[in-house]
C-alpha cells in the first residue's frame, strides 16, 4: 500500500504504511529503506535528498543518505503545512487568535535540524 510518492531528480520516495523507500527513478533500483518516524507521518515534500513528513504538529526532517531524522515542532495546533526549499523550511499552523489565526515559520537551511 502506497501512502504518497514524493520524486526530485533521480530520486522518488515513497511512503508506505510503516516505512519511507528510496529508489533511483531512472534505473528503478531500490536503495534504501527506513521506517516511518511517526505511525501518522505523511510524505508532503523533497528536496535535495531530505524528506519532509508532518504528524500533528511535529514536521519530521529525514535526510535520505543515513536516515537521521530531526524534528520541528509547530507550536500552535494543526492543520500544519510544510514546504522545503533550497533556503530552508517553511511551515505553517494555526493559532487562538482571531484576528491573526494562522503563522508562517522559516528555518533557514543551517538551522534545521537536518540539511
């Protein structure tokens, strides 16, 4: 059962149920696996051999070549969104507010705690 399919490059990810594959998407050899770093972790990003999957409001940063995994924490309430770019992590949720109720967070590339 396939969960989501993330490709950049050469490389496509996909997420199954309890774990997150790597596969080389031109020559379609398989090359590594690790699990899934939340049971209730979705696949939403890929970028430059980093992984991004999101439970609740924990974003899990998992870099591809070892399966070293980092976490950022949303300190607000869900949905949250997540986005990886060459510069860093954007991500956003939800706060108690109602003039303001959504925040916008970018961690620059070097402060992740993966890049």
């Amino acid at each position: 059962l396939v969960r989501s399919v993330r490709l950049q490059g050469s490389d496509r990810v996909v997420q199954t149920p309890s774990a997150v594959e790597l596969t080389d998407a031109t020559s379609g050899e398989f090359v590594r696996r690790w699990p899934t770093p939340a049971n209730n972790a979705r696949l939403v990003d890929l970028q430059d051999g980093v992984a991004v999957l999101v439970d609740g409001t924990d974003i899990h940063v998992l870099r591809l070549s070892d399966g070293r995994d980092g976490v950022v924490h949303a300190p607000g309430r869900g949905p949250v969104l997540a986005q990886l770019e060459p510069a860093g992590l954007f991500f956003s949720y939800a706060v108690e507010d109602s003039a303001y109720p959504g925040r916008v967070v970018f961690v620059p590339r070097d402060d992740r705690p993966v890049h």
